[in-house]
C-alpha cells in the first residue's frame, strides 16, 4: 500500500490541477488575454471580470489606459481561479504531509515533508510571477519564468506522489539504471528546450520563420542572437505584442528549432533504446508518441500559423514530455536499501 495513502493521492489531483493551470495558461497568453485584467488579484479592481455595462463604464474610467475586453478578462480570471485552487491544494499537501500519517521511516518522512515544504515555496513565488507578469505587462524574463516555474511545480507535486506511493514504484526494471546517464541527459536537453519554447512564446517569435524547414525561404536568414537573448529590459514598457525587431526575433526561432531537433535526437535515441529491451518497451512506446506528437505540433504551430488549440497542445504535450522525463528518471535510480519500513500490523 502507499506510504502515505492521502498525500498520495492529494499529490496526484494536485499534479492534474497543475497540469490544467499550465495548458490553460498556455491558452491565455497564446489568445493574448494575458493583460485582460490589467490589475491584480482583481480584475479592474472587482473580484470578477466586468460584465454589465456600469462595470463596464468604471472599470474603463479607472483603467482609460486598458479598454475592457470581457473576452480576454474572463479568460484571465478563470486562470487565476483554478492557479488559486492550486494553492489551496498545496497547503493541503503540506498539513497531510507534515502531520506525519503513514508508514515509513523517520527519514523518509522527514523527505516528504521538505518536499511539500519546497512545493509551498515554489508555488507563492509562481503566485509572485503571476503578480509581476501583469504589472510588468508581459516582460518576457518574467512570462518564461512563469511558465518554467508551473512545470517545476507539476514536476515536484509528480515526484511526491511517487515518494509517498508504494515502495515498489522506488525500484525500476535494471535497463532504466543502464540507461540512467541517458536520461539525464534527455531531461536537461527537454528543460532547455522548454525554457526556449517560453522565451519564443514570451518574444512573439513563434511566427518569425513561416515556413518549414527553410525560414523566410532561406536556410538562415538576418539574425541579432545578441539583441534576441537579452534577459533583462526595461521596465515600464507593454511588452505585448513583442517589442523586438524581425531579426532579433527570427534568432529566438531558430534557436528553439535547432533545440528542437537536439531534443529530437538525445529524446529519439533514449525512445529507440528503451523499444528495443522487452522490459521497458511500454516506457519506450509512451516517449516515442509524446516526442513525435510535440514535433508534428511544433511543425504545424508553423505552417498552419499558430492556431490556438494547437499551439496549447503543444505546450501541454511539452508538460507530458517532461513528466515522462522524470519518470524515467525516478525509477532509474540505482538500488539501494529500501527506505521504506513495512507497515506495522495492527
């Protein structure tokens, strides 16, 4: 049985709300409802968004600056809603967590709660991020932040949900151990990779190449990487819409496609080894479709040019390869004794 039954399964909702929270947060910034409410928590100062017509008329006279959209708004606040109930959800984990229920040794409980305890830290900085991507209107460092700090979340509530599930789950099959520098590897390529699609996504970069695989019918067209990957800007400015010229923007894309096909590569031949033993072919089969699903995505982001629903696929099949990643990662763990006790017969 688990080795803390509750936590496990709270983990495990709350990895599902995660999930939720970064595709939906996907699809508000990719329909640029990002600064659909220009104020937070609230929206145009209310704890909705504005709906009738007086709202409407004192929102805009105390925000002249930002002409109320109610389609974009509401888009915003149901996002920060369910980010809300995610909060909640990790302060749960961590009073089930640190009230010490379950079987297992001292040191493996102690190991959950500075787990939890790290969740609880992670994700009142995401709610920082969320505050800042607003009141600095969309400034790029901050919106790729955002989302690297919601797969960091789902990432740690996956990883509590194995640490308190059954022991077995500790111990993988040996060809994931053989496998395990592989695995890293895999997983820093995808990290980096993904910190990449955020700084596109955050750029409005993604259509700067509308064509594939040449870019503006070139192999490589007017590029400024150094205008591109400047980190810091000032702040102060609307950063929606993007501020940076084509160039600087066509470098961000084509950086994120030559990440795109490292990450092809290490991720293809980490599938092509796991298909090839009986062992841990499912494992395999799972990475294959979720890598060959987010490059077919990846493609027509491009030569479809960018349709919502699919480029939010894209980003929720990104969180999908990254949970896999670490899964792989987990249970390929060298063995080693056992932390968890028995449970004690009663």
């Amino acid at each position: 049985m688990p080795v803390n039954p509750a936590l496990h399964r709270l983990a495990l909702v709350a990895a599902v709300v995660a999930f939720a929270v970064i595709v939906l947060g996907a699809y508000v910034r990719l329909s640029h409802a990002g600064l659909g409410c220009p104020d937070w928590p609230g929206c145009y100062g209310q704890l909705t968004w504005p709906v009738e017509a007086q709202e409407i008329t004192r929102a805009e006279q105390a925000f002249p600056e930002r002409p109320v959209e109610t389609h974009k708004a509401w888009k915003e606040m149901v996002h920060r809603y369910l980010a809300g109930f995610l909060v909640l959800l990790v302060v749960a984990v961590n009073v089930v967590a640190w009230r010490g229920a379950g079987s297992g040794s001292g040191t493996h409980r102690a190991g959950l709660r500075w787990l939890a305890g790290l969740l609880l830290v992670l994700i009142l900085f995401q709610a920082a991020l969320g505050m800042w991507t607003v009141t600095l209107k969309l400034k790029p460092v901050i919106v790729m932040g955002h989302l690297l700090g919601g797969l960091a979340t789902l990432g740690l509530l996956l990883w509590l949900s194995w640490r308190s599930g059954r022991q077995g789950a500790a111990a993988g099959p040996r060809p994931l151990t053989a496998l395990r520098a592989l695995i890293l590897a895999g997983l820093a390529v995808l990290i980096l990779q993904l910190a990449l699609g955020g700084w596109t996504s955050a750029n409005y970069a993604a259509l700067a190449c509308p064509d594939f695989p040449a870019c503006q019918g070139q192999l490589w067209p007017a590029t400024d990487f150094g205008e591109g990957f400047v980190l810091w800007r000032e702040i102060g400015v609307d950063y929606e819409g993007g501020v940076l010229d084509l160039p600087a923007r066509t470098a961000i894309h084509l950086a994120h496609r030559i990440g795109a096909l490292a990450t092809l590569l290490v991720l293809g031949l980490l599938a092509i080894r796991l298909l090839r033993d009986p062992a841990v072919r499912r494992e395999g089969a799972v990475l294959a479709v979720l890598l060959g699903a987010q490059i077919l995505l990846g493609i027509q982001n491009v030569l479809l040019g960018l349709p919502l629903l699919n480029a939010a696929a894209h980003n929720g099949t990104g969180a999908l390869l990254l949970a896999m990643l670490l899964w792989l990662t987990y249970r390929s763990r060298p063995s080693r004794s056992a932390p968890v006790a028995a449970t004690v017969s009663g």
